[in-house]
C-alpha cells in the first residue's frame, strides 16, 4: 500500500497538468507583433495548443499592429492591470519595449520573448531584461547568412549576378540584422550587384508594390532575395506581369510557410529560411507554466531544435520528405 501512494506522489510530481489541477487558474496574454499576420497567428495556435493539455491555463491575443508604441502601451496597461500571471511577446522593438518588460517583471508577471531575444543584442539568447523567463528563438543573422551563401552559390557562373533584395522593414531592428548580413556575404563578390531594395513590411500586397516600382528601374534581375515568403507571394506576382521568366530568377524566402513548401517543392521558388512558429509557441507557452509554478526554466529554446528540418529547405530536401507539412499556411 505505502509502495502504491508513493509511486502516485512521484507521477503527481512528474506530470505538470496533474499538478496544475490543483492550481489557481493561470491567465497568459499573447503579444503579437500584429494579430493580423499569419506568423503570429500560427503562434497563437501553439500558445492555445500548449494550454489546452492544463485544466486551468487560459490565453488571450494582443494586437501590436507592427507598431512598437502600441506595443509598449499594451505591457503598461496589461501590467496595470494585473489580470495576466504571464506575457509571450512577439516583439516590434526588440530594444525599446524592454523597459516595459523590465517592469512587468518587477511586477511579478513572467515573460517569454519569441523570434527574437529582447534587448539591444540580437545576437545573445541569455535574458538581457532582467527577470525574463526565455527565449524561444534563433539568431536571425545565421539564417540570412546562411540563405546568401546560397546565393553566392547560384551565381558563381554569373557576372553580373544582379539580386534584389526584400525586405520587412529596416526600421526594424531584427530586419537590419538580417539586411546587414546580405549584404556583408554578398558584398565579398565582385560579381554580384545588389540593384535594389525593397520593403515588404511583411505583407503580399505592400511586396507587389514594392517589386513593381524596383522592376520598372531595374527590369531584370538573376535572384530575388528576401527575409519572408509573404514577400515572395507578392513579388511572384510582379514579377510574372512583367513577363519575366520566374523559373530562371533564384527565388528564396524566410519562414516556411505551407505556400512557400508548396511552390518550392513545384520547382517555381528556390529555398526558404526553416522556421516553425506553432512550435515556439508551444514551448514559450510551456515555459511560461513551469515558472509560474516555481519550476526551472532553461533561458534560452534554441527554434532549430524543435523540429526535424534543416536550416534552409529546398526543393531538393522536400523530394526528399513527401509527407512533410509546414506548421502555417502564410
């Protein structure tokens, strides 16, 4: 009997839903950088997939609006009011938004960053706002880098190899990372012009305005580069109105959407940067529980350990894969 109770203790111990039950209720907010976007919609499904295993966790989305001001106004007035045990934030500024988080945390409400680490260096996953919980991400200059080097491969029979790049936005931050790490890899080729830049803030529509003012300048190009396959929807678009061979132009793009999957693996775009926003959402949501219940949290969920899938998908790891299903439509 005493061997019975004991080993009923131990699972009670093991299992985070069967100690919850007991638990208050716990309340999580979602800080989208915007509500709208299929990125930060597809983590919001992680984040409700991942409470929905516990008897007593709920969540609610916030709409940054790609705004960094509304963003910041929203952790005061969430802080303020103190519904929420915890915060998963998407941030819009990765710099200016910590002191608001420097406050929630001081308020006792605990906080996990997603896509980005927050604080001034993009490069460093530790916690540099002092009582953040995690980081679920990657660093964002390693996928760009990697996504030029790809680049460089396809032009190495080229001269000129004439490339325009993509964008966000550059006010962004995490975005100037990524544009400074095309450029530091491309820059080191003679051969290769970088003949315009464009931004797509995220959006098909705003990339199909953008491209078709940069193909009226520059009315051929070898590669279309860009940090996102919304970017890409868009310049598709563009790029086949102006009567462009799209099979003969280099196509990559950043997020793995189900879109992109499905047109790289028809031959019509090249590769794309892996990542897997369900997941993070799952794992910040995850994190977020155990440390409201005293549990240790690790600093920093490295985003490329949480799925089978190499840094940079192509056409050719997809033959590979038939069965493989990205974790958002775009």
């Amino acid at each position: 009997m005493k061997n019975i109770m004991k080993l009923a203790a131990l699972t009670t111990a093991l299992s985070p839903v069967a100690a919850l039950a007991q638990d208050d209720q716990i309340s999580i907010a979602y800080l989208a950088s915007s509500s709208q976007n299929g990125f930060n919609q597809s983590i919001y499904d992680g984040i409700q997939r991942a409470a929905a295993e516990y008897d007593n966790v709920s969540v609610e989305i916030f709409d940054g609006e790609f705004s960094a001001p509304v963003q910041f106004t929203q952790v005061e007035d969430l802080v303020a009011g103190g519904r929420f045990d915890g915060m998963v934030v998407t941030p819009n500024d990765t710099v200016g938004i910590a002191t608001a988080l420097e406050e929630a945390t001081a308020a006792g409400v605990k906080v996990a960053a997603t896509l980005f680490p927050i604080g001034p260096d993009l490069s460093n996953m530790q916690p540099q706002v002092e009582g953040l919980v995690t980081t679920v991400a990657s660093d964002p200059a390693i996928g760009a880098t990697k996504q030029a080097e790809e680049v460089v491969e396809f032009c190495e029979d080229r001269d000129p190899c004439k490339v325009v790049i993509l964008i966000g936005q550059l006010v962004f931050p995490f975005d100037n990372v990524r544009y400074e790490a095309y450029q530091s890899v491309l820059g080191a080729h003679d051969n290769i012009e970088i003949v315009a830049t464009g931004e797509g803030n995220y959006s098909p529509d705003t990339s199909l305005n953008a491209m078709q003012d940069i193909l009226q300048a520059n009315p051929d190009l070898d590669v279309l580069l860009s940090n996102a396959d919304q970017h890409l929807m868009g310049a598709e678009i563009a790029i086949l109105d102006a009567g462009l061979d799209l099979e003969e132009i280099y196509v990559t793009g950043g997020g793995l959407n189900q879109i992109a999957t499905d047109a790289i693996r028809a031959g019509q775009w090249d590769s794309t940067i892996a990542m897997l926003p369900r997941s993070i959402g799952e794992a910040a949501l995850h994190a977020l529980v155990a440390s409201v219940t005293g549990e240790e949290v690790e600093p920093w969920i490295d985003e490329s350990t949480l799925g089978d899938v190499p840094a940079i998908v192509t056409h050719e790891w997809l033959l590979e894969n038939p069965e493989f299903e990205a974790e958002w439509q775009g």
